[in-house]
C-alpha cells in the first residue's frame, strides 16, 4: 500500500491543527517534513510521545513550529506505521505542510481511507466502523454513548457469538460427512434445534432494540398539534431558545409546517410545528391543515397544546380525538402565567375514557420558561436510552437488514427441522444466516457493501 496524508480536524481555522499520516514510507517522509528539536531521525524518536520541531516545506524552508508523534505498525489505529503532525490550525499552513508531504512521495487520503485499512488489517469489523460515523455524526450525548460502546465491539461481539456457534455447529456436521472413519460424535437433532432457538433468540433480542436505536440516531419526530394560537409557535419558539417561528395573535398565523431540531430532556426532537387544526374554507390554510395531520400520523411523538386560559372548545376535542390515536402524546397547557384560580379549574380538561389518555399532562409558559423543565422530564421518562450505554442498539438500516435475514434463515431452518428434513437441507439455511451475519461484521462482506461504508465518511478519518 501507499503511504497517504489528510487534514483531520477539518478546513477551518482553530487553534490546534492535527495531520494523519499512515503508510510503509511514514517515517521516511516524515524525516523530509519534519525536523525534530532533539536532532533524531523521525525512526529513532520514542512511540507514542510528542516531539516538538519545525516543519518544513521541500526547500528546507520553516512552514510551522509543531509536534510530531510516530505510532508504529501494527499497534496503531491503522495497522500500518502512522503518524500525526500537531500544527497551528492555520488553513493555509496546514495546506503547505499537506504539499510538503505531497512532495515526498505521500498522496491525498480519500474519505473513510484511514478507517477502511484499520479494517482491513483487521483492527475494526464493520460494525465498528459504522460505530466511527456514528460518533462523529452523534447529536446526543446517550447517541455518543452508544457508538462508543459500538466501537468497543459490543455490538460486533454479540453477532460473532452467534455465528461462531452456528459455525461450530456446521463444523461438526461436515466433518461427520467427510471423515466418516473418524470417531466423531455424530450431531444429534436436538443439539441442533438447541443451537438454532439460541440463535433465534439472540438475533430477536437484537432487532427489538431497532425501533429505539433509529429514534436515537435519526432523532424523535415530533409533532406540535393545536387548534389556531393556543400557543404551538410559542413553544417552539421556547423550546428552540429563539423566534423559529413567527407569533402573533391572529389565528391561522402557521400555515406551513415548520420544522426545527432541539435537545429536550437528553432526547432529541425533531420538532414540527403545525397550522392550527380546524375547519376553514381559506385554500392556503386548509393544506397547512391537510400537512398538520399528515405530520401528526407519522409522528413519534405528538405534543398537543390546549390553552390553559382558555375554557377547553370543540375545536380542542377534535384536537385531543386526534392525538389519541398516536403511539406518544403529551398534553401540553399552554399561557400558565396567565391563569387564574377560575381558569385554572375551568382549564383541567379531562380526556374521554374512549381516548387514550396522555402520557403526561403539563403547563407550561413560552413567556417566562415556567414547566419547560417539567415537559423536558416527561419526554425523557418517554424515551430511556440507558441501554444504549451497551452499544447494542441497531441503529444502521444495513445491520437490521442483515440481522433480519439471518433470523429469518435460522427460522426456516427450525421449520424444516420441525418437519422432519434431514440436517444436510437445515445446515443450507444455517449457512445462509452465517452468511448475513458475515456481511454484518465484515467477515463475508462484498467490495460493494465495504466501499459503500467507507464512502460515508468524513476526509481524515
């Protein structure tokens, strides 16, 4: 292989620049580009231990004062001998030292090509890999938790004890087959059907967490429902921390969804705010209503605003009717620093018993901040993500679809089992669940599905 350079810690000016370099000829290049204060040969300095010195441009020429550390093959994040060079963030200085590496023999890396030969030197599976994305694209701190456990190998650990059993498994089969001299126990049904339930089992586990692993990467889709000005806009407005949304006191003001991402309670929203629900003959309103319900059908969760001023209307029963349907809601009171005793009483709706009742019922006020804390807790006591601390969680449509069809082939295997057929069909099935399970981890994986990957990537990494 050759011996590639990038900037990883992108184009933008910061105070501290870092240059990756990995390949066989690092540490003679790095003899060219930079020159160590203590005079050593860039081979004789010590591992894994800044060294401070200049960094030169192919003249000789001082382009920097920085600090280099060398990370020999095969511990290093790589596989390869690799290096960084630690400069002023300087965009323009860290172009020249880039041609200065250019220069003596290295070229541009492409995106993802670091990662791509830690995994083909064997230092990270794919799902590993996919890990690295994941925390660099983490918009959550429980999100960061999980591609880092993701990264450790949890999630790679848990496939792999799957299909090294299966392995075993089909292992002992054929060698029955092909060696029938050999004392070899032969693999009784049982055995068989024990192993493949553990199987089923173990990847059922796995695609149960899918539906949480895609709210935590991709976030909650949340839609904010109401009749017109109880308020939605102001929420949003409250939540986001600026005017996203324009506010007055005509009704009908939204007559877009409008969308916005927020933190709220650890978990993130993608908040959408939505033309008030009601009857109206305006044509440019009835398709905000039209996109408001549309939105409210595809929403994980529905934050439903009733002014709590206000004695509750038909309109605020059509509202509720609606957000009973969903999976989530919360019923949200809105304007509590204008409530007063009477209100406050006129204002304690009570859902239907025919109407799913919500999973939490706050006040809040956009005006003075007053229950946001309130509302943040109950979204988060709706969306636990403590287990994705153990970096188990199906995040990537890739790792369900492969999860999926490897559940799906042990499945079959067990009917045939169950019918009578003999192990030699049951062991087709197995293999083709061991199959999916390599693509998975990278084991069996196509150029197309790892090129694919490491396409995602970020330039550096």
């Amino acid at each position: 292989m050759d011996t590639i350079a990038a900037v990883a810690t992108g184009r933008v000016p910061t105070a501290i620049g870092v240059i990756r370099i990995s390949g066989p000829e690092t540490d003679a290049v790095l003899d060219r580009v930079f020159r160590s204060n203590c005079k050593k040969n860039f081979a004789a300095l010590e591992p894994r231990r800044l060294f401070l010195g200049d960094l030169l441009d192919p003249q000789g020429r001082v382009l920097d004062s920085g600090m280099a550390v060398r990370f020999p093959g095969p511990a290093s994040y790589t596989g390869e001998d690799s290096a960084e060079l630690h400069c002023h963030g300087s965009p323009v200085a860290m172009g020249e030292i880039l041609s200065a590496l250019f220069a003596a023999g290295v070229r541009q890396a492409k995106a993802g090509e670091f990662t791509k030969r830690a995994f083909l030197n064997g230092k990270l599976d794919l799902t590993q890999a996919e890990a690295v994305i994941d925390l660099i694209d983490a918009e959550t701190p429980a999100a960061a938790r999980n591609a880092a456990a993701q990264l450790d190998g949890a999630l790679g650990r848990t496939v792999s004890a799957v299909y090294d059993n299966l392995t075993a498994l089909a292992s002992q089969f054929y060698a029955v087959v092909d060696y029938p001299d050999e004392d070899i126990e032969d693999l009784k049904l049982s055995e068989i059907q024990a192993a493949l339930r553990q199987a089923d089992e173990a990847l059922s586990r796995l695609l149960a967490t899918c539906g949480r692993g895609r709210l935590l990467k991709s976030g909650v889709h949340t839609a904010i429902i109401g009749r017109p000005n109880v308020g939605k806009s102001s929420l949003l407005n409250a939540l986001t921390g600026y005017d996203r949304c324009l506010v007055t006191d005509i009704p009908g003001t939204t007559r877009d969804t409008v969308e916005e991402s927020v933190l709220c309670g650890g978990v993130l929203l993608r908040l959408i705010d939505t033309a008030g629900i009601r009857e109206t003959e305006d044509t440019v309103e009835k398709l905000g209503v039209e996109r408001s319900k549309a939105a409210l059908e595809s929403a994980d969760l529905v934050l439903t605003v009733l002014d709590g001023s206000q004695m509750p209307t038909a309109e605020d029963l059509d509202v509720l009717k609606l957000a009973s349907c969903s999976r989530r809601w919360i019923l949200v009171r809105s304007k509590s620093d204008l409530e007063t005793a009477e209100t406050v009483c006129a204002a304690s709706f009570q859902v239907g018993q025919n109407l799913l009742p919500p999973a939490a019922d706050v006040s809040v006020s956009a005006v003075t901040g007053e229950g946001l804390d309130t509302l943040e807790q109950a979204v988060a006591g709706l969306f636990p993500f403590e287990d994705g601390a153990s970096g188990e969680l199906l995040t990537d449509p890739r790792q369900i679809d492969a999860v999926s069809r490897a559940r799906d082939a042990i499945r079959r295997g067990l009917e045939a089992l169950e019918s009578g057929l003999t192990p030699d069909v049951i062991l087709t099935d197995t293999e083709e669940g061991m199959s999916a399970l390599g693509e998975l981890t990278g084991r069996t994986a196509r150029e197309d599905i790892v090129s694919a990957i490491f396409s995602r990537f970020c330039v550096g990494k």
